[in-house]
C-alpha cells in the first residue's frame, strides 16, 4: 500500500499565514507544511486540503485516479473547493466500515474530540491509522487491536493518543509512527526530530510516499535517559515530555510529602496537575528494586532530594561521621542505584540538578552535598544512553 503525504502541517499550514513568531520565521524550505491530506495508492484521499491537486503533481502523483474523499476533522483553515473530477467528500460513521472497489477497507475509529479516524487495510492486507488534529482514539481499548503497521497522528499535540495505542498493542516496537498536523507549538528541525524521536515518531517532508508494511528504521527510545538542569530551568518538563507518549507510567518522587510546607505543596500539585491521568505515583527513595523490577517506565524525580535522603541516612553532615564511615557508605548506596541501572530493563527517565556551575557554597555541608551530587550525576550519567542538560526551557543533548 503506497501513501502519499500531500501535506503533513495543522489546518492552517505552517507557517501559518501572517504569524510573527520564531517557529513560523524557521519553518521554510523542506520544514514549511501544508494542512495535512493522504493520497493512499492513487485512489483513496484522506482530507481534502486547499492545493491538494497541485501538492499531488508536485510530488509526481495526480488526482485523477481517486474514487474516494473523506474527511477527518472539521477544521478552520481556508475554505476548499472540490477540484473538477473528484467526488464529493464523505464521512464514515464512527464504528463502521466502507470497502471500495480497489480492495481497500476503511473504518471509522471514534475520537475523544470532534472528528473521525480512519483504520485502512490494504488489497494485501497492510493496515494504516489515520487520526484527526488534537485527537486520539475514544474506546479503542474495547476492540481487539493488532499493531497496525504505520500510525500517522498529531504526536505533538496528543502524545498521549500513542500511549492508548501502545496500551493495547496497537502500537508496536515495528510501527512506523509519522507525525502529522505539525504546528507552530514545536520548533522545526533538529528539535522537532528531537522530541519525536522521544516518543518513536519521525517527520517527513510534504510530498513523501511511503509504502506501507515496508520496514522502516523506526526510532529507537532510548532505555535510559538522564535530564539534568538548574531551578525553574523546565527540567521536569522535559522528562516528563519524553515519556507522555507511553501508558502506565510510574512516577516516582523521592522528595517525599512535608507536612505544612506550603510551598513544596504547591510544587507538588503544579507536577500532578501536568502528569498524564494515566500515570502512577509513588513516593519513594528506595530506587533499587523498583530498578531491578519488570514494568512499566519509571520517572525518577529527583536524584538531587535521593542525594539528601542518602546522606541523612548515613550523618553526613557530621564531619566525625563521615571520616568513621560516612562517606563510604555513601559510595556504597551510588554504587548499589548505578549498578540498578545499568542493569535494569525498565525505561528509566531520571532529573537531576545541576548545580556545579553557580555560587561555591558558604558552608562545608553546603560544598560536600554539592560535590557529592556531581560525582552522582556523573556515574548515572555513565549508565544512560540519553543525557540532556536543560537551560532556559531548550534542551541541549549531551549523549545520545
């Protein structure tokens, strides 16, 4: 099955018409976008956009052939024509399904928002999901699914609809996930490669054709990953964006509760209100067996409040404590979590400060707590394939 990308951007394209911002300036070239459209193997097109003809021509395919229009989303880009020839475009109704004369099968998935997605299965047998802007699957869970070979969704905007699909194994180590829909919210280029890559999607640019049940060089998540950064610097953020594309995350906070503290009160409720309804919390410092468990992927926030919790626990804030064994207990317990690690078959997502760079401390605990995260971050940081140090919300690969 042949698919063309007549288009892979959000309604309006990108750039979007008239937008000042930084994205839309860089998004020229192979990054420019027209509103999303699939030409599936001459005949079938999914989502009639403004210059669907032209786009057709543009990467050698025309419109001539196609016996079927149907139309995802309502969206508020230009209005469209029916360029001469095509048929009038359609709607499957949520639930059922349509076959065509050309062997094709498409049926209507349901959304959680407005809009339709279509489940394509090939003359042979290859089988494609195509979801809306903004959208992900409603009920998929009540279906038996298979992985399908090729998903093309608005990752950026609904990482989440990929973690119903994994859920359910719909989504598979071997799916060819595409983003589409792309708008001006992720910058272009490296970054937006970047972040897809996070959740094992790739872009492609307009006028690609791709054959689906081809294998593809799928990206690879990497097991662990490790984002370092200063206060406010988006830290959190970050790790939390490279896994919300996944299902039954365990979030796990090593700072524990602190009665009546209300500003770490507030911290806490700003992290829950973020995560993913489908994700877990537990709140612990004891990272080891959760490492050395089978399950599903683990968010470690933070190494740093680890870091306390471990020197609490051996005195070493007590100068004669740790010369009489302190500190080699402390090696120990580093050495025990980074052998976890470096061990462990569980997706791991960890966060970290990095604070060796700003004011030496004024007091002896304040130097030996600094010194003794950075020897942490290092030796976790061994064991990761992904490093990354955050810096005014911009994430900058270190490893990986």
């Amino acid at each position: 099955m042949e698919l063309t990308l007549l288009g892979t951007g959000a309604p309006e394209g990108l750039p979007r018409p008239d937008c000042p911002c930084a994205a839309c300036a860089h998004s020229l070239g192979a990054d420019a976008r027209a509103a999303t459209a699939l030409l599936v193997d001459g005949t079938l097109l999914l989502d009639l956009t403004p210059g669907a003809a032209l786009a057709a021509a543009r990467s050698g395919h025309t419109l001539a052939g196609v016996r079927q229009v149907l139309l995802s989303h309502p969206h508020g880009g230009p209005a469209v024509e029916v360029p001469a020839g095509l048929p009038q475009p359609g709607r499957v109704p949520d639930g059922r399904e349509l076959a065509l004369l050309t062997g094709h099968r498409v049926r209507a998935v349901a959304m959680d928002t407005p809009g339709t997605g279509y489940a394509v299965t090939g003359p042979d047998g290859q089988r494609l999901l195509y979801l809306p802007p903004g959208a992900a699957p409603a009920g998929i869970e009540e279906q038996s699914a298979e992985s399908y070979d090729m998903v093309l969704a608005d990752v950026a905007g609904r990482p989440d609809a990929l973690a119903r699909l994994r859920a359910v194994g719909a989504l598979g180590p071997a799916t060819d996930v595409v983003a589409v829909h792309l708008d001006h919210d992720v910058p272009p280029g490296a970054e937006l490669g970047r972040r897809l890559a996070a959740a094992g999607a790739r872009a492609v640019p307009d006028g690609t054709t791709l054959t689906v049940g081809v294998y593809q060089d799928v990206p690879e998540v990497p097991r662990r990953t490790l984002v370092l950064g200063g206060a406010r610097s988006g830290k959190s953020v970050e790790a939390e964006r490279r896994l919300e594309s996944f299902p039954d995350v365990l979030y796990v906070a090593t700072g524990g509760t602190r009665n009546e503290d209300s500003e770490w009160a507030a911290r806490v409720a700003v992290h829950r209100e973020r995560r993913p309804g489908s994700w877990h919390t537990v709140e612990t410092c004891d990272l080891v067996p959760l490492l050395k468990d089978d399950g599903p992927p683990l968010l470690i926030d933070c190494l740093s409040l680890w870091l306390t919790d471990a020197m609490d626990s051996v005195d070493a804030w007590d100068d004669a404590e740790w010369a009489g064994g302190g500190e080699r207990a402390l090696r120990a317990r580093v050495r025990d979590l980074t052998e976890a690690v470096r061990e462990t078959r569980r997706t791991v997502v960890a966060v970290s400060n990095e604070v060796g760079s700003g004011i030496v401390p004024a007091t002896a605990s304040g130097r030996r707590y600094r010194d003794e995260l950075g020897r942490l971050n290092a030796a976790f940081a061994g064991e990761c394939e992904h490093v990354l140090l955050v810096v005014a919300g911009q994430a900058l690969p270190l490893r990986g």
